[in-house]
C-alpha cells in the first residue's frame, strides 16, 4: 500500500491537535541505525544531525518535494556501520561474498545464509571454511539444522573445500569483499593494478592513516597505484568516487580484519601487473575495429576486451566508419582494411597487438 500525502500538517494547527499521538508518523531523520546503532548518512556524504528534521531538511510548508534545495532530499539514508555487523544487511553482504562472481560457493542461497547465521556458525565470509577444519563440529551443527541434512552439509562442505584448494583469483576476491562501487569489471581493475593480496592490503593500511571526516591524508598517500602520482598515469576507470569507497572500506577495521584472515585461510592468485601500459595514450578513447585473423590464441572477444579494459578504447565496433580511430589488421583483413585506407585511418599490425596483449600477461 503506497500512502497518498494530502497536506502537511503544523504542529500547532487545530487539525493537529485534535488527533491521537499514536497516528502521528514521525518525520524525524534516524541518527542511529535501528538495527546495529551505527551513525546514519545520506548517500550524497551528508551527516545526518541529532536534530534532523523535514523543517531542518529545508523543506518548507510550500516547497515540492522534487524543487526542494535541500541536499538531502531525494537521496538514499543508510547505515554508516561495517555491513558484516548490521544483521540486516549481513546476509546480502555474505550472499555477494559466497556469489559466482566471488568466491563461488555453491549452494548458498540467502535464506540458508539466513540460517546458518541465526545459528551463530557464519558472521564473516572466513567462517564458512571452518566446516573443513579436522576439529570442527561445524559439519554436523549445519545437518541438524532444519531442511538441511547430512547431504545438504557434505555438499557445503565439499563446496568450501574446492574453494580452498584450488583458491580464487586476485579480481574474485577483491568483489567478495563487497567494497561500495567496486564490481565485477573494477575489481578486475584493481587486480591488474596491484598484482597481489599483499600489494592490496598495503595501501589499506596506509588509507588507514586517512582522516575520513575531513578526506585529508594524515599520513602516507594511499592508493596511487590507482590515482597515480607525479611519476605515473592513474588506472583509467577508477574514479574519486570508487577511491573514496576503497578508503571508507580501509576505515573499518572489522571490515579489513575479515578480508585478511579470509586471504589467510584460502588461496589468493597473483595476477599479472599491467597498470604500467596505461601510460600508452594510443588506445585511449578511441574506436578500435578488429579485421582478419589475429593469430596465436588470442580471441576476437579477447581483444576487445584487452582493447577497452586495458588500452583504454571507448568501443570495439564492428564495421569502419569516419569515427574509427584504429584498424588493427589481421591475416585477410579485406573490406575493412580498404575502407580504412581510403578514410586514413591509423592500421596496426596484429603482430603489434599481439606484443601489447603478451605484455599484459595475454590472459584477458
């Protein structure tokens, strides 16, 4: 049921007056999260004051809603507290850890994750792997509880401990921490910035130093691996606002405390640093159009990929046209090739993309 509002009401109108407290809804703005008592804030960076109010939210009796100046109308209230810790945010937050695009466990549905927490056996994605631990009762705890059984929890079992043998990736387990902002493809990113967990977790630590009231660094910079320094280029794709989520996530301490021992318990594969080629301006914003065949074991699909991700092209598209800024040709390019001639185009060889994509580790 969506309520219809007719009018608002002073506090001292006569209208007012004459109703019940009770049926009042109160319009005051929660300081404190109902469900973990962390501090509140609008998702525009706004603290939200002890004495926050719809009148202290600058709209007047007059105002519309939609042409409010307010800086908090229209935005989204959250919860300011790590989500591992507010119960209600928990369990997507365990959900996005265990996903395909994570850590990949299977058969860990919400309503099970829902289960296993109310039982106390998960509060942080590392738990899960205590289930293959020789010591462990945990085995036997998740088949007692209800619709669940000793298959349901040998397949859990066997699931985290395919997990822990053959590991993750630097990219999968970067998404599974669950960083605002931070998803499939600028978690990829950030692997090919850092390499490896450890790199990773070193500019946490110095984002740590961080005052996140006033965003000024009190210590050490943080994370120009990604924003880049007097030296070198920054990772194209990664924004203010992705920086300052990664130093938000740095904040936390439960948070980083949990990413840590999870990379401790499992496998976290290095991958192959390529932040250096965003130094080439060759790619950058421009249409690459792929020909004829490429050669060696590299994919159409691939290349494009590597193209976008990693060179910084705006697009890929399929034919020439007078917006194309390179044509990379291959084996039997044929219409295409010609077609970029006559509108001279810059060609590149396949060979010169393919020493591009080796460079990167050729495993886009």
């Amino acid at each position: 049921v969506i309520p219809q509002v007719l009018k608002r009401l002073d506090s001292e109108s006569e209208d007012t007056q004459t109703l019940e407290r009770d049926n009042y809804i109160s319009l005051r703005t929660p300081t404190k999260c109902p469900a973990c008592g962390a501090d509140t804030y609008f998702d525009n960076g706004q603290n939200v004051s002890s004495d926050a109010t719809i009148d202290k939210l600058e709209l007047s009796q007059n105002d519309e809603i939609g042409n409010s100046t307010s800086p908090s109308i229209g935005h989204v209230l959250r919860c300011g507290g790590p989500q591992l810790l507010c119960p209600p945010r928990a369990i997507g937050a365990l959900a996005h850890a265990y996903s395909r695009a994570g850590l990949d466990v299977v058969g860990l549905s919400e309503g099970r994750l829902q289960q296993l927490t109310n039982a106390s056996l998960i509060e942080v994605p590392v738990d899960l792997f205590k289930i293959i631990d020789e010591d462990s009762t945990m085995l036997d705890d998740i088949a007692n509880i209800p619709s669940w059984g000793e298959k349901s929890a040998n397949n859990l079992m066997k699931a985290a401990q395919n997990v822990a043998t053959n590991g993750v990736s630097l990219s999968k387990f970067i998404y599974s921490l669950g960083i605002r902002h931070v998803g499939v493809h600028s978690s990829k990113l950030i692997s090919k910035a850092y390499g490896s967990a450890s790199k990773f977790f070193e500019d946490v630590e110095k984002a740590r130093e961080i005052d996140v009231t006033t965003g000024n660094i009190t210590g050490s910079s943080a994370f120009t691996v990604l924003t880049g320094d007097e030296e070198s280029e920054g990772v194209k794709g990664i924004g203010p606002v992705l920086i300052e989520s990664l130093v938000q996530f740095s904040s936390k301490k439960e948070l980083v405390e949990a990413a840590q021992q999870l990379a401790s318990k499992i496998p976290v594969h290095d991958e192959n640093v390529t932040h250096s080629l965003n130094k080439s301006k060759r790619f950058e914003g421009k249409s690459v159009v792929f020909t004829g065949s490429l050669g060696g074991e590299m994919t159409r699909s691939a290349a494009q990929r590597f193209a976008v991700d990693v060179l910084g092209a705006k697009s890929t598209p399929g034919s020439v046209s007078k917006s194309t800024g390179i044509v990379v040709e291959g084996a039997g390019g044929g219409k295409k090739l010609e077609q970029a001639r006559k509108l001279g185009i810059e060609i590149i060889s396949a060979q010169e993309f393919l020493k591009l994509f080796n460079e990167a580790g050729g495993d886009q």
